[in-house]
C-alpha cells in the first residue's frame, strides 16, 4: 500500500451544482486533484453561541501528498466561509490508485 491525501471542505448548500462543478473542474484542471466527489449533507454545529443545523455541500479530494497544500490554498482563496471547514489526512491506498492519483496531478 501507497499514500495518497484526501482532502474534506464543506460549501453552501446555496451554491448551484453548476458553481459546484466549476469548483471541481477547476482543481482537475489545474492538476491539483485526481478525484473530486461532491454530496449533499447536513450539518449541525456551534456558531457566534448558537446551535446551528443545515445543509451543505461536502467535497472528498484526492490529490498526492505533495500537492496537498497547493490544493488547501486554492480552497480558501475560493471559499466562502468565514471559517472554512477544510479536513485533510493521509491515507493508504492500492498501488494502482495511487498511480492514477498521482498521473492525474502531474506527478
């Protein structure tokens, strides 16, 4: 088993699957992600002392471990939160994937 990083953001449910799609092309294209899996959750939280539940949209990115933080600072720079929830770690991976992954990003 190899690693690869997968990278976790939440977004408004406001944003279209349009702006959505943008977003995820953008990293594809820019050769910052292999992979970009979008989904519609709930999430309930703590906000300015407030209990807060609504939907969102969460995004998994797979990228290399070496593209990880180039990845990070494109999503805060095109985030719209004060606060962006963005979640990374490294995980193990078949060979083959991570072959894919790191193809796919230029690696």
């Amino acid at each position: 088993m190899v690693s690869i990083a997968v990278v976790t953001t939440t977004l408004p449910i406001e944003w279209t699957t349009q702006q959505i799609t943008e977003l995820k092309t953008k990293l594809i294209s820019q050769q910052l992600a292999a992979c970009v899996q979008s989904e519609k959750i709930n999430s309930t939280y703590s906000w300015q002392g407030e209990i807060v539940s609504e939907d969102e949209w969460r995004l998994t990115i797979k990228t290399t471990p070496n593209r990880q933080e180039s990845l990070i600072s494109t999503l805060v720079e095109a985030h719209p939160y004060d606060v962006p929830q963005i979640v990374h770690r490294i995980e193990q991976s078949s060979p083959k994937y991570s072959d894919w992954v790191k193809q796919q990003v230029g690696e």
